[in-house]
C-alpha cells in the first residue's frame, strides 16, 4: 500500500492505510508538535515521563514498511487512536488543540 502526506503546521506526516485504517508515522507526529529535532530521543524521554504509555507502547505503536526518499523503511506507526494517546503525553502547547476529548477524528486528517 501507497504512503501519503498529510500536512500539518508545515510539517510533512507520512501516513498509509493499513488494515483498513489510517497508521501514521510516530516520530512525524512527535517532530510537528515538539521543538527538538531529535524526536526519538524525545519519545524514549516520554515513555518514561509516562510509565502507562511506556507499558502499552508495544500495543499502540507497531512497525510498518513506509516509502521514503531512499528506500521503503520499518517506521514505528501508530493508527488514530493510539496517535491520540501519544499526543496526550506531549507536553507541548502544540498538542493541545490536537487533544481529542473522545479520541475520534475523521480518517481522512490531511
């Protein structure tokens, strides 16, 4: 299946369908909500920050094939849900009109 961009404050969030839902790219997510430039460092840190998020972790996010400029690459992704959670553990003004009350958005975000 075919990646695509979804655009978000300028940033570029690589997302694909995949059984029959959207996954996006964790660390695209985390880049366009954080002010460093090291988004794995950051999510190691708030998996940490949040030991409920850290337990769960393996059962949010899971590694999928996504095209890059170079080469399709294992990315860590997560479906609309799971995005949400992580978005909740982001302490980061960016984060907050993103925050959904009921954790529902439509499918199609771009």
């Amino acid at each position: 299946m075919e990646t695509s961009i979804a655009v978000f404050k300028g940033k570029e969030i690589r997302k694909k369908i995949h059984n029959k839902e959207w996954w996006f790219v964790v660390e695209d997510v985390v880049l366009a909500l954080i002010d460093s430039s090291d988004p794995k460092q950051y999510t190691q840190r708030m998996k940490q920050r949040d030991p409920e998020l850290g337990k769960g972790w393996v059962q949010i996010v899971h590694t999928l094939l996504i095209d890059t400029s170079g080469r399709p690459q294992k990315m860590n992704c997560a479906n609309t849900e799971g995005i949400f959670r992580i978005i909740q553990s982001v302490p980061s003004p960016k984060a907050e009109p993103r925050r959904s009350p009921r954790g529902s958005v439509p499918l199609d975000a771009s």
